[in-house]
C-alpha cells in the first residue's frame, strides 16, 4: 500500500490515532484480531525497543502472510526473552538453532518449504545486530547471494545486549559498552569504518532493503507488508532503543529512536535492487548532541568536559548521512 | 591384418593366455602400477582397465594414489584385477604390470620399484629399453615381458591428441592377458563418446599389434 | 545392479534413492565428487523435488538441514575434515534439537599440518556430538549404510554420520551392486518428522533450558542412542533382507572364534586386516579380526562378547588423544574391564600413511614375543622426530616443526611409490 503522509495537530505527545483513519489503512497492532506473533507474558526489559519491533513487524507479517509463516531466530535478546524457560510467546511456527546461523536456517526453511511444494507459506529470519553484522555475516551474505526466499529482519539496539552490553560492529563511534568503555583518552567505542548492513545489503542488489525505527511503528509495518508483497532475498534494518544498553529512560524508547532518525544518524530508506526507492525525509533537523545527550552511554562526551572535537565528528556523520540519502 | 597375421596373432596371444594362466594358478590377483603426469589421463587408466575387467565379470579395484590435483606433477594409480572381492587397499607396492605413459618419469622417479621378478613393463617410448638407458637394469627380469610402445605416435594418428591413457591399455592387453582386447575397447567406449570413443579404439587396437608383433620378436627368436 | 564406479558416485546414486528434499554442500577434499553428482542430479530433474543449496560454509551447509528437517524434509550433506571442525557448534544443536539429518564424513585428517588424505581424526573429535557414529569397510558397505542411516535417524529422531574413507573408499573404483529405487523405497518410507514447523500447528522448537531439566534432556538423548543399539541391528536384519546380502548390525567378526589375538579396527583398513589374518591363519596363528561399524553408541556388550575370549586385542586406531594414546582403545578396555587381556593400542594410518598386511603381521609377531608396546605409533620414523627435537633443543628459534621435517625427508612426498 502507498503511505500517505498525514498532518496531524498535536501537543505534547506523538501518539497518531488510528480511529482518523480508514480501517483498512489502520495499522495492524491496532487490530484486535492481530495474530499477536509473540504474545505477551515475555520477558523484555521495560521500555524494550526490541519487543516493540519484533511485535509490530511479526504481526504485520502474519497478516501479509495470512498467517503462513514460520520464523527463525539467532540467539540474542529477543530469543531469550520469548522463551524463558518454560514458556514460550511464540503464537507461530519458530525456531532457534545457534547465534551465527538464524540466515542459514531460514534458507533451509525456505527450500524445505519449496521442495514440499509449500511456497505459500514465507519465511521470516531475524536477529540482533550482533547476530546479524558479525557473526552471522557469512550466512546471511550467502542467502543474499543465492536470493533466497527469506525476510530477514535486523533488530539494532547496536551493542551485543543479552550478554551484557558489549560492543558489536554496529556500535556507533563513541558509544560506552562493556568492551569500549568511557576511559582513556578516546573513551568510548573507535571512529571505525562502521559497518553499513542495509548498504552492505544494497551491494548484494537483492530485491529490497528497507531501514525503520521504532519511533514510526506504522512505516515499519508497511514496510513488511512491502517486503512481504516480494519474492527473493529481502533485508530490514530496524533500529530499535534499549533503555538498559544506551542508559536511557525506559519512557523515552520511542523518542530517542526518533531523535536518531531526525539527527540523520539513521537514515531511514527503501532500496529496490541495490538502488534508493525511497527515503523518509526529516521534519525537523536536531543537532546529533540532543540525541546523545539523552543517552548515558554518551555521557562521557558531556562531562567532566565537553568534547566537541567528537561531538563534531559523530555531526559530520550525521551531515554526511543527510547529504548521501537527501534526508532533508 | 591379413589372415596368416591374424592367425599368428592368435597362436601368440594363445602362448600369453597360458603363460598368464600359469600366474593364476599361483595368485589369482593381478596388481597393475601405472605412472604418469597430472593431466594424462594416469587415473582415468586405471579405471577404465578395471571396467574392462568389469566386462569379464571379474572384480577390480582402481585408485590413484592421492594428492592435490595439480598438471604435471608425478602422478600413480593402481589396479587390482582379481576372481573373487578384492579387500585390502593398500597401495600396490609389488606390482605384476607396470606402464610408464611418460618416459621423463624414468630417471626421476622410481617407476619399478617393487616389481616382480616375473613382472611385466609398458613403457611409453619410440626408444627400446636399451635406447632409455635401461639396458642393465633388465637384467633378472623376463626381458619378453618389457617392452615399449611408441603411443604418442599412435595417439597422434588416431586421436590427435597426444593422451596415450586409454591406448596403452591396448598393449598391456596384448602383453599381459590380465584383459582382453575387446574388454579394453568396450571399457573406452562406456567412458568416452562420439570420436574420442573412435580414437581412443583405434589407438588401442594400434598399441595392441604393435606389442604383438614386438612380442613376435621374441617368439620367433 | 551389478556396476563398476567409483565410491562417491555410488553413494550419491544411494543417497539420491533415498529422496532427500533439502541438499545443502559446501566443498572439500575428498567429499567434492558426491556432492558434486548429487548436483548434478538434482539440476537435471533425475533428482525431484529436491532443492540443492550451494553454501558458504559448512557451518552454513549444517544449519540449512537444520532448518530443513525442522520443517519436515528428509535433509542430507557431506564434509571432511576442517568442514565437519567448521559445524561443530550445528553439529550438537542438530543432534540436541533432535533433528534426523544423514551426513557422510569422508573421513580426513585435521590440521595443522594440513593434510588432506585419510585418518579418523575428524569423526572421532566429533564422537560426543550426540550423532550417531557408523563406519563403513568398502564402498558396497557405503551404499548399503547410507539407506539405513536415514531409517535409523528418522525412527530415532537423532542425527546420523556415516564414516568412510576419504580418498581410500571415495576416490575407488570398484565393484558396487546398486541397489534399485523399489529395494530403497521398499525400506525406507517418507520422512514423517516428530516435531514440525507448520502454521498449522505452531510449536517453538530450540527454547533455552535451565538447571531445572538440562540433565533430563541430556539423559534422554543418551537414552535414544542406547536405543540405537537393539534399532541398528534390527534394521540391519530388515535391510539384509530387502537387498539380499548380508548387513554387519553393530559390529563384524572375522574369524574370531579361538581366536587367541583379535585385531580391532574400523573403516576400510579392515579389508587389508582380513588378509592378514588370512595369511596368519595359514601358518597356523590363532588370530581373527572385530571390525567396529557402530562406535557411537559404542556396542559395549557385543564388543565384549566378541573379544571376550582372546589373550591379546591389537587395537588398531587411526586417530588419537594427544596426551593419553588410543580413543578407541579406551572405549575397547572398558567393554573388556576385568578381563586378562592384553590390549595393544597400535596408531596407525594418520594423515594417509598407508597400512599394509606385512606390517599387521609384524605387528602380530611382535605381540606374540612380547615386543609390543602398549602404545605403537605404527612405522613411525624416530629418527626423523629425535633429530627435530635435537633442532629444539640447539635452537630457541628452531622453526616450525612440520617444515622441518618435511625438509628432512625430501619435498617428495612420503609413502613407499
């Protein structure tokens, strides 16, 4: 379906009502008929990004599926606090299997599912960044390499989380983790390289890349049903807030993964075959600092002293972004 | 062939029968070494000689003796012609029947170690064994039971191509008897297709007089 | 059918007759060539429905068949060696998730030193994965093993590791009988899974376990394969029956009956094993040969009733546990605990050195005058290992050991041609 932007007056709150809306444009967690993927009586942190995305996006699956979809998932937060021993949330077929194999498994799914002669029913991998930039690497290059017929989705929260918060190769540059910590004279995560995943994606030119956030539920509902509208290898990017990991306020999820979005720190794009379809503009251009500075695990760059010489660095990341992606 | 050959051919090739039924009588394994280069066919031999005796419904293991491929290099391969199941499989380290397809070999590699006494040799080579400077070592051996064979030459007429794999098959049939002719013929045929069958064939039919007429040679003498 | 072919075509004809729907491979020497044909298969349409995935890697290659048979597809694939090393983590989530995946180890040894030819090294590292260990003599014994295994896995819900030589039994040429697409489907029916993915019926497979029921699952798994222990040898009677020749069940004895020495081994060396003994019977020695074909489960009782009798077991194993000696040697003394006899560990074949029937009767002779050592490393070049360490002991930067001695050979390579 085309979004349509719609202007909505407000104060004080970003909570889109649903009821101004045609039903069959309203989004899916709105429904009380929802599949409800993962159900509640998980154990998420409170404020968690992680199980608001997955919700959203299972759920948007389900009912772009029909409900004829089996999911596999990477060891990582959201595995843990679906299944916590004996229980499970899990309202579809799932699957874990190890950290570093949740693409493969997926394309095993897959191909099951085409030799039986089941095409009708899709597949949904999925997994942190630490799942899915570092150790799953290979696997998931190599399902994009071969097309198959798998969404994978990318749950951000940029730092190896369920263990402790620990850096993973898509930690941004300054942030504190358990292994990058706020000492020294660089404190704080290195300016690396980075580590691109939707663009590592794009160069694999499969059928559809798309980056969301957790601060635009509806767009990432939209942008599963897109994904789900296709065949063939589809990749999303979904930056999603912990509170825990970034020392945040658990109210403020939602806010500081728009904050990201609005920065230009997260560019938030579709890509069709390895080509940008479609970006989604910032409304109102911040200066990265008010995002960082809602954030613990960027304290060290406010205090004892400010330091503007990274502050500028992470701004000319965000500029670069702006730029690239024509975010404004 | 004209008849009188063809008859003479036979009575010769009835002499290699009984001479190689005597072996049988003693072992009924026959353990064939084959030496090359990578990219001459060195493992392709020995298979194709264990289908000829396939054909004749005999057992056969064949195997190269491993390593990474690679053009050029020293390669060997094995076959194990036997009446009954053929169990063991380690490499063959006292040979019945050699075949050197590459005469640079010769002098770089010990082509005849462990060969029996009774032992038979197939060298790829327009020399004799003289000519290749092997003269003294023949001594102790059969000396009708070492010959060489110019395959390239043979190869070079029928095939075009210069593989002489499939064709010195051909001259072991006629100097050992392990396989017959037609075994030989049927094996290359089941491998290759079209003019590469053909070739291969008429190469190995080639080899097989040329090793009867030299084995004449020695008859008559 | 009655065919001359190579080991590897015949078990990727076997294994194809055994309609895998999921075939994931990643490549390595020497398993190349029956993946390879089982491609081949499949792209042509021979092999239908069967989906062939061309991985990244062989921990790739195990976790495509995990979530394959998760969902329900007969799933098959095959390494060697660093590759079997590579899923090792897949290997123990498959046989604890409790998937029935049928993989062919064409067995190699691990570096370092690289080495790409023959030894049990790789198997037997992975011998506590939880998959079912089955090692095969000649590549008729392939052939047959491979339609077992994917009975056996199915019915026990545990995965399944056929072992056969690498290069020894892949790379043969030899006489193989086939057997036909009604013999196989004749014992083999359609996979139908125990646990499934299905929308229809959603279940959450692969949930953590805590202390609470850890043990439990564990125990349980140990329960399946002892299981496997009446299961194989009945499937193998079943089997014997269907292809009309007779299946080995747990374990092989050859000629053991007063046998006063038993040799002990498995795999492939068997075959040159058995003519020794032939030899040795003929000048009247009382010696007779166990070939163990299932080492996991590890057939204590049979094992035992099987040596029970001898004076002297030669364990002859191509691998080993660096630091203590023999893996399958340990295994043998606990099925014979409390026995007289003598047990030999003899280490032999590593890396492809080849085992002939001279020095298995010499191993013999030396057993019988009580030269035998309790741990062999059969033909081993002393000299050439004292003059290394010799070169350790002048030098601090001494070099790297396995260059060292190869320059001490000769670049040619070792072995008797």
């Amino acid at each position: 379906m085309a979004t349509r932007p719609i202007k909505f007056y407000q104060v004080g709150s970003h909570a889109a009502g649903n009821r101004l809306l045609d039903p069959e444009l309203r989004s899916v967690a709105a429904d009380p008929n929802r599949s409800n993927a993962i159900t509640k009586g998980h154990r998420a942190c409170q404020g968690c990004g992680e199980a608001l995305g997955a919700r959203y996006a299972l759920d948007a699956a389900m009912r772009a599926t029909g409900g004829q979809l089996i999911a596999a998932n990477a060891t990582g937060c959201l595995e843990v606090f679906s299944t916590p021993y004996p229980e499970s949330s899990w309202q579809m077929p799932w699957l874990h299997s190890l950290f570093g194999n949740a693409p493969a498994v997926a394309t095993g799914i897959a191909a099951a599912l085409k030799a039986k002669g089941r095409s009708d029913v899709r597949v949904v991998g999925q997994g942190g960044d630490g799942g899915t930039v570092d150790i799953g690497l290979a696997c998931l290059s190599g399902m994009f390499e071969r097309n198959d017929d798998v969404l994978y989705i990318c749950y951000d929260n940029e730092a190896y989380m369920n263990t402790g918060v620990q850096r993973s190769g898509s930690t941004p540059p300054a942030a504190r983790t358990m292994t990058t910590q706020a000492v020294g004279e660089e404190p704080g995560n290195v300016f690396g390289q980075g580590k691109s995943m939707p663009r590592i994606a794009m160069a694999h030119e499969i059928p559809y890349v798309a980056t969301a956030t957790v601060a635009d539920l509806r767009d990432l509902e939209a942008k599963v049903e897109r994904a789900m509208e296709m065949r063939g290898a589809r990749y999303l990017h979904v930056l999603v807030t912990c509170p825990l990991g970034w020392s945040c306020e658990a109210s403020a999820t939602i806010e500081v993964a728009r904050l990201a979005k609005e920065t230009g720190l997260f560019p938030v794009f579709e890509a069709i075959d390895g080509e940008v379809s479609s970006v989604s503009k910032i409304r109102r251009r911040r200066p990265v600092e008010e995002y960082l500075e809602l954030q613990g695990r960027y304290k060290h760059l406010f205090k004892p002293t400010r330091r503007e010489d990274v502050l500028a660095h992470i701004q000319a990341i965000a500029d670069r972004n702006i730029e690239r992606y024509g975010l404004l | 062939m004209d008849l009188k050959t063809r008859l003479h051919v036979g009575w010769i090739y009835t002499r290699l029968q009984e001479d190689f039924t005597e072996r049988s009588a003693r072992t009924a394994m026959f353990q064939i070494r084959i030496h090359g280069r990578g990219g001459q066919g060195v493992v392709t031999a020995a298979e194709l000689l264990s289908l000829a005796a396939f054909r004749e419904d005999r057992h056969a293991q064949a195997f190269p003796s491993f390593g990474s491929e690679r053009t050029g290099a020293p390669v060997v391969s094995f076959c194990r012609i036997d009446d009954h199941e053929i169990r063991t499989r380690e490499p063959v380290s006292e040979p019945d029947a050699l075949i050197v397809q590459d005469p640079t070999l010769l002098h770089q590699v010990d082509v005849f170690g462990g060969l029996r006494s009774d032992g038979y040799v197939l060298i790829n080579s327009t020399r004799s064994f003289d000519e290749l400077g092997l003269g003294e070592w023949t001594q102790g051996f059969h000396h009708e039971r070492l010959l060489t064979v110019p395959a390239w030459d043979i190869c070079r007429r029928h095939i075009g191509q210069m593989r002489p794999n499939a064709a010195l098959l051909g001259g072991l049939a006629a100097l050992t008897a392990v396989v017959s002719l037609e075994s030989v013929t049927q094996a290359i045929e089941s491998r290759f297709a079209g003019n590469l069958a053909e070739g291969n064939v008429a190469a190995a039919r080639a080899c097989f007089e040329h090793v009867i007429a030299a084995r004449q040679v020695y008859v008559d003498a | 059918m009655l065919e001359q072919l190579e080991g590897s075509r015949a078990v990727a004809r076997t294994v194809a007759l055994c309609r895998p729907e999921v075939i994931p491979a990643y490549p390595i020497s020497p398993q190349t060539h029956i993946v390879e044909a089982l491609s081949a298969m499949v792209k042509s349409g021979e092999l239908a429905p069967c989906e062939f995935v061309n991985v990244e890697s062989e921990f790739g290659a195990m976790s495509v068949a995990i979530g394959a048979s998760a969902t329900g597809a007969r799933s098959y694939t095959a390494t060697s060696s660093q590759g079997l090393l590579y899923m090792a983590e897949a290997l123990y989530n498959a046989s604890g998730l409790g998937l029935p995946i049928v993989m062919t180890v064409a067995n190699r040894a691990i570096g370092a030193p690289i080495n790409i030819w023959n030894d049990h090294s790789d198997s037997m590292s992975q011998r506590d994965s939880g998959w079912i260990q089955l090692y095969v003599e000649s590549n008729q014994e392939a052939v047959d093993t491979h339609i077992l295994a994917f009975r056996l896995a199915e019915e026990l819900s545990l995965p399944v590791m056929v072992c056969m030589d690498g290069f020894i039994l892949t790379h043969a040429y030899e006489r193989i009988d086939l057997p036909s697409a009604e013999q196989v489907d004749g014992f083999l029916p359609a996979y139908e899974p125990r646990q499934v993915l299905d929308p229809a019926e959603p279940v959450t497979i692969g949930a953590l376990v805590g202390p609470e029921a850890f043990t439990e699952v564990k125990y349980l798994a140990h329960v399946k394969q002892m299981q496997a222990l009446d299961l194989i040898p009945e499937l193998s009677r079943e089997l014997s029956g269907v292809l009309g020749r007779e299946q080995d069940g747990l374990l092989r004895r050859y000629r053991c009956e007063d046998a006063e020495t038993i040799v002990v081994a498995l795999g492939s060396v068997l075959g040159t094993i058995e003519d020794a003994v032939d030899e040795l019977r003929e000048r009247g020695v009382s010696i007779g040969a166990v070939g163990l074909k299932a080492f996991r489960p590890f057939p204590l009782e049979d094992v035992r009733a099987a040596l029970g009798h001898a004076a002297r077991v030669i364990v002859i194993e191509k691998a080993l546990a660096l630091g203590i000696g023999g893996i399958v040697s340990q295994n043998v003394r606990i099925a014979i605990a409390g026995s007289a006899a003598h047990v030999y560990t003899v280490i032999a074949g590593l890396g492809g050195r080849p085992i002939t029937a001279a020095s298995v009767c010499r191993l013999y002779e030396d057993a019988a005058a009580e030269r035998l050592q309790p741990l062999t490393f059969l033909d081993l070049n002393s000299e050439l290992v004292e003059r290394e360490l010799e070169r350790t002991r002048a030098r601090r930067r001494s070099g790297p050991h396995a260059e060292n001695m190869l320059r001490d050979v000769g670049v040619v390579a070792a072995g008797p041609v």
